[in-house]
C-alpha cells in the first residue's frame, strides 16, 4: 500500500528531486532505495527522476509511495530533447535541493539544475573508470571534473578512493563529503546453513563448502579472474562448490560457460541469473568473493554478507580493505593465484574460528555502517546544504 505522506508536497518539508541515470538492479540504485526507504517522510518529501527506463528498482521505489518519473532516454548517448524534458521538469516541479546520482546524471541534472537556478548536490558511486570501460562515460567524467568548479555546491561521494580518483582528475577537492553505504542489519543477518533455503534449493549439505559471489556479468566484476582462481581452489578442494548470481549470470552466457568449461570445473559451479533473494542466498554461502578488477567505490555485497555473519574476501578497489578490516582477506585485483588463496585461507578455518570471524563481520557492520547511522547523515547533510544559502 502506498504511504500518501511520503508523496505529500507539504511546503513545511524539505522537496529532495533525486535524478539517477538507471533504476536497474545494481548496488547504486539499491543504495538510493534504501535512503528512500528509511529517510524521514516528516521532514523530507521526495521525488526521483530516471534517465533511462524505469527497471527492477524503479518499481521498488514507487511502491514506497515515492513519485518515479523515467525519461526513457538511449543509453547510446545525451540527447538534447531529453535534456530539455528534465530541464522542464525540474522548473515544474520547483524542488529545493537536486540530489544527482552517478555520471550521466551528474552531467544532466547539474545543467539542468543550475540553469533553473536550484542547487545541486552530486553523488558519486565509481572508484576509478575501467581502462576498457565506455568512451562516453569517460567525457562525461571530464566534463563534470570541469564543471565541479561552479554547479554543485557539494559532491558526495561513498568512497574515500573514489574521493581520492576524482580529485586527481580534476573534481574540485574542497567540495566532497564521504558518506559510506548503509546496511539493513535488520533484513540481513546471520542464519544456520541447515536452514538455508539456497543450500535446500541446490541440494547442498550442511558441511559442504560454498563460495558465493554475487555481481552482474561485466567487464569491472572480472568474472573470469573468479573463474581462474576457483580452478585453482578446486585443486586444493575438489569439492568446493561456487555459486554465482546476478545479471547475465547464467548457463546461456557463453563467455563465463567457456571460461568454466576450459578451467574443467563445470560440476563445481551454480549459474543463477539475478535473484531476489539475496539476504537468504548469503546464509547459504561459507563466504563471499568480491572479484572486481576496477571501479568499485563501496561494493555494497560486502557488507550485505558481512552483516549475515559472511567473512569476506575482496580484491582491493575501492573502499573494500575499509569495509572488511580484520574481519577477512584482501587481495590484489587480476591475481587468481591469490585470490586462491585468500579463498583457501577462510574455507579451512575451523568451526569455531569460521563462526568468530562471522560474528567479527557483523559487528563492524553494526558499529560503522547501520542504514539509519547512514540515513541520518544524509538528512544532516541535506538540512545543511539548504540552511548555508
């Protein structure tokens, strides 16, 4: 049922246009539902913009009573008729602050922001760019490093890297704010591998060792780094067992089948395309493997296992050396043979030290990054922005 108080324009509250580039699954988007979800409806009355289509998470947000509006614009590029469909929104719609989210948006919103005379704030969710990764995005990149000098008053950012990258190619320093993603320590949260749903869904017995990894098949996610390395375990564990989820994660991929049937490990693997179960499929897993090569700033799954009592091994981009501190293993990005053996080191831990490294994970969570620690720093944030005009 809709909440009609979180859609009530209520001149007393602050009005918050959030402007996103995509509304499909992904950490970013899912980071921007959960603000939207706990934010207070008191105090804030919220509306969100999507460049492109409206997607899974979309969907997601409306159901919370939040208006989504989706301009259904090409990914193959900026349009200017789409351009100006924004730029007429946001003068109807007449909002207090704009709160953009990832490049493109950055880029769109901001223009469009700052010519209706409405202050911007961007959000910044990438570390780096990918040396492969999307010519476009990489001038888009260049255009807001210029334009950070005079549009937005403040940038935030989740990532003390991503801060640190952007900086270096030309974000105006002085304007960052580092606000990390929040974890509901609530939805996830320990449970027993007898009771998992994932491991009686794949006929998986209580004590067989399961490697999760939970990310959409691309290029920054290195999948095949997790292939190699997991051809390597299997050498040491023959009967390790690795499930894989997420977007084009599936049998009919036939670049990630050919890297698994070349590593001849095709008996050890699970393909299950995006699920909508995440927090029951973490408490089937023994731990989390986070692969990526480039571009995470805050790769939110690490924290979603950690806070399901999941030790973590991560390659280092990013903030993921911040997120799991002493709690797992961090191992350099595009090194299979030590991504091996970060895997090897948790698997073979002991019940009792597998269980106390669980338990470490969900307290840091706990203690640093809880949804509503996180969701009061971006209500202060906002109030701020507003009261320094």
């Amino acid at each position: 049922m809709k909440n009609s108080s979180r859609v009530s324009m209520d001149p007393e509250k602050i009005k918050l246009v959030f402007i996103i580039t995509g509304l499909n699954t992904g950490g970013a988007e899912m980071m921007l539902y959960r603000l939207l979800q706990h934010i207070d409806p008191a105090l804030f009355a919220c509306q969100v913009i999507c460049l492109t289509g409206e997607g899974v998470v979309g969907e997601k947000i409306r159901a919370l009573g939040i208006p989504v509006k989706a301009l259904e614009m090409s990914t193959r590029g900026l349009n200017p008729f789409f351009f100006i469909k924004l730029l007429t929104l946001l003068r109807q719609e007449k909002p207090d602050l704009v709160q953009t989210w990832m490049y493109h948006a950055d880029l769109m919103g901001g223009l469009a922001g700052w010519l209706s005379g409405i202050p911007v704030v961007w959000n910044i969710r990438n570390s780096t760019l990918h040396p492969d990764g999307n010519r476009r995005t990489k001038y888009v990149v260049k255009a807001c490093a210029l334009l950070s000098r005079f549009i937005p008053p403040r940038i935030i950012t989740n990532s003390q890297v991503a801060r640190e990258y952007h900086v270096g190619v030309g974000y105006r320093a002085g304007k960052f704010e580092v606000i990390p993603n929040g974890f509901d320590i609530e939805l996830f949260h320990p449970g027993s591998r007898v009771d998992s749903t994932l491991r009686r869904e794949l006929a998986l017995g209580e004590m067989e060792l399961v490697v999760g990894n939970v990310a959409r098949f691309d290029p920054q996610k290195d999948h095949r780094t997790f292939v190699e390395a997991a051809r390597l375990l299997v050498k040491r564990l023959p009967g390790v067992k690795f499930v894989l989820c997420g977007d084009q994660v599936t049998w009919e991929n036939d670049r990630l089948v050919g890297w698994i049937n070349e590593a001849d490990i095709r008996a050890n693997f699970y393909l299950l395309g995006r699920r909508d179960d995440i927090p029951g499929m973490m408490t089937g897993f023994d731990i989390l493997v986070v692969s990526s090569s480039a571009g995470e700033a805050f790769p939110s799954v690490l924290g979603e296992a950690m806070a399901c009592g999941v030790p973590c091994v991560a390659t280092d981009i990013g903030d993921s050396g911040l997120i799991i501190g002493d709690t797992g293993v961090v191992v350099p990005p595009g090194e299979p043979e030590k991504l091996a053996q970060g895997m090897l080191k948790l698997l073979t831990l002991t019940e009792n030290e597998k269980r106390d490294s669980g338990l470490k994970a969900r307290k840091r969570v706990v203690e640093q990054f809880n949804l509503p620690d996180i969701v009061s720093r971006y209500e202060k944030f906002y109030s701020g922005i507003l009261g320094s005009r």
